[in-house]
C-alpha cells in the first residue's frame, strides 16, 4: 500500500533518538519530588484533568469514554479525554515515532497496541517505564517489556470464509489449505503481514518465506484489514487468509455470514497492550487509564466492541484452543529479535505484494 510505513521504516525512525519527556509517575512534573504514592500520582492527575489516547478503530470514541469512566470512578476524577483510532494501527505507530524522535511532546498520552506495534515503540524507547508492579501492585504476568506497558486481552486470528457462499466442508483444515488453487483470486489478504512473521516462530523463516512466495501466487486482493474484511462479506472474496476476532465475532454475532476456520493449527494470539507515552502532557493520567485496563469492567467493554478472546478463558474459541495445547496458540516471544521481526516482516510484505 503506497504512503504506508513498514516495520522496518518505523524501526528506522525509532533509531533517530528521542528526546526525553515526560517520565513516569515518580518523576513526572507535576508529582512530588519525594517517592510517588498511589495518591500523589492520582493528585498529579487530577491537575493534568486530560488524557489523549489512540488505538484500534474497533474500540472507538464510545468504547474509549467508557473505559475513562471507569478510571474516573475509580479514582474519584472528572478527566476529560479524546480518542484517535486507526483501522490502520502502523499510522499511529509512525506518528509516535516520529513526534518522538523530533523531541517535544506528543499528540496522545497514551497508546492501545498489540504486541507486535508495542513492540515498535518500545524499541524506539517511545514508551514510558511505570511503576505497575511496585506502586500499583500489579501481578508481574500483566506486565511486559520491563515495566512499560500492561497487557490485558489477546486476539484471535485464523483464516476466514464467507459462511453463505463456502460449504463447511471447504473450510480450510490448515495452514496451507489456503494455497489450494480453488482460492485463487478470491482470497483477500489484509496489510497484517506480521501474521506469518508469527508462523515463522514455529515454521522457521525457509517455510514461512515459501509460504509467502506461495500465497503471492494465488493473486490474492490485498487491503487494509477493514477492507479485507468487507470484501469477504461482500462475497467479492471466499476467503481471508487472516481476521482477528475484533472484526470477526462481532459480525457473528449480528448474523453477518462470516465463519472462522476453527480447525486450523497454530492458532495465532496476539496480546493487547496499554502503556504511557514518553512526552505525553498528561502522563499521569496515562498511567492511571493502563493500570486500569486489567480492571473486569474493561474486559466487559473490550468485548463488546472488540470481541472477547482470551488464552485463559475456555469460554472463547482461544481459551479453548489454549486449553487443550498451548502449543496450539501462538503468543507473543520477548525472546524474538525485534529487529529480526521487522526484517521478516519487510521481507513477507514485499514477497505478498505490497509495497
């Protein structure tokens, strides 16, 4: 997609340097000198009385002002908030960096990601270290990247058909069922080319570089994964090589004819991320709003809008899946060089077709 940043690009604009801004709560300016409470950093926010946020379409303004509610009550505050979402997550990622790397602060406080975009910012050290564990008492297993953000949902991905117009039968069994010839032109393969830089964690970089090539082969129509998504539903593609439960369980449950293809093996489960931004003008509202993602009422209202998925819930098709073989699911390796991510990713990006 011309104007789009790669994963690479972005890691590039991380690299440029950032200038230092806004720290977490025990440094952040508006908080004593002195060691920060949970009440001084609650106080600080109360005088930021703002948080700006941004993160997937699907949550959107009602979703995010809902969430904000939750932390007001929670904290006794009256913030008032904005939202920017994205059906194209890598925009948000390239506007932090790039706001980042020109020093100053930034256009939002705080950012909802999964792993894969997190993990941009964090190597671009866009992302504010907090103390989750220490001040907030936060379980270590809800925090990743050493502090900077907070984990709390997961996604579900797996390929898709158009339920009114492919059998059951015809559904793909695995993986490579998506390369057969009768799907030829009629498979849609949305700009989330990181999910076969996650099968590459199980196949190796050989198999997921020919299973590219391969894909590449079927002349697939390539999109955004909004539009990817409605093209299967319009029946102007069979099948989508990947959709995440965001776009797909929420359709479901309004009657639309999508189906997910529930025998394919290893299940890919990314994980939702929340963290502050470094320079953000109200960083410890950030803070506040990504301790309290973890909070039953934000699982409630993440998903309805988002559709709920969870490796520890077997109420979901991804509990389920985990449930049985963990192995099944694909998780997020903090063992995975970042770098080495992006130069699949380029890699795969370029091999599918986009540009």
């Amino acid at each position: 997609m011309n104007g789009r940043l790669t994963r690479r690009e972005l890691l590039v604009l991380a690299g440029a340097g950032l200038a230092a801004c806004a720290a977490p709560p025990s440094a952040a300016p508006s908080a004593s000198k002195e060691a920060a409470t949970v009440d001084s950093v609650v106080a600080a926010a109360k005088a930021e009385g703002h948080l700006n946020a941004a993160g997937p379409s699907s949550l959107g303004e009602d979703g995010f002002a809902k969430i904000l509610a939750g932390v007001n009550r929670k904290y006794g505050l009256a913030l008032q908030g904005s939202y920017s979402s994205s059906g194209n997550l890598p925009d948000i990622v390239a506007k932090v960096l790039t706001e980042a790397s020109a020093g100053g602060k930034t256009t939002w406080d705080a950012v909802i990601l999964n792993d894969s975009f997190m993990s941009s910012l964090v190597v671009g050290d866009a992302i504010a270290t907090a103390p989750y564990v220490d001040l907030f008492k936060m379980p270590q297993a809800a925090i990743s990247y050493e502090g900077r953000a907070v984990s709390f949902a997961n996604q579900l991905v797996l390929p898709v058909v158009n339920s009114k117009l492919v059998q059951p039968a015809d559904y793909p069994k695995k993986w490579e069922d998506v390369l057969d010839p009768k799907w030829k032109g009629r498979i849609g393969v949305a700009n989330t080319i990181h999910h076969i830089v996650r099968l590459s964690q199980v196949w190796g970089d050989d198999k997921a570089t020919d299973f590219a090539k391969k894909l590449a082969a079927q002349s697939p129509k390539l999109g955004l994964v909004n539009e990817t998504f409605q093209s299967l539903v319009l029946g102007q593609t069979l099948l989508s090589f990947t959709q995440t439960n965001s776009q797909v369980d929420p359709a479901i449950v309004k009657g639309t004819p999508v189906a997910w293809c529930t025998d394919v093996r290893p299940a890919i489960a990314p994980t939702y991320h929340a963290g502050a931004l470094r320079g953000g003008s109200n960083p410890n509202a950030a803070v506040l709003m990504a301790t309290f993602m973890t909070d039953p009422s934000v699982l409630e209202v993440w998903g309805q809008a988002m559709g709920k998925q969870s490796i520890l819930d077997p109420a979901t098709l991804l509990g389920q899946i985990y449930a049985k073989n963990a192995k099944d699911a694909i998780t997020w390796d903090d063992k995975f060089d970042p770098n080495e991510f992006a130069a699949r990713e380029k890699k795969y990006r370029e091999i599918v077709g986009f540009r």
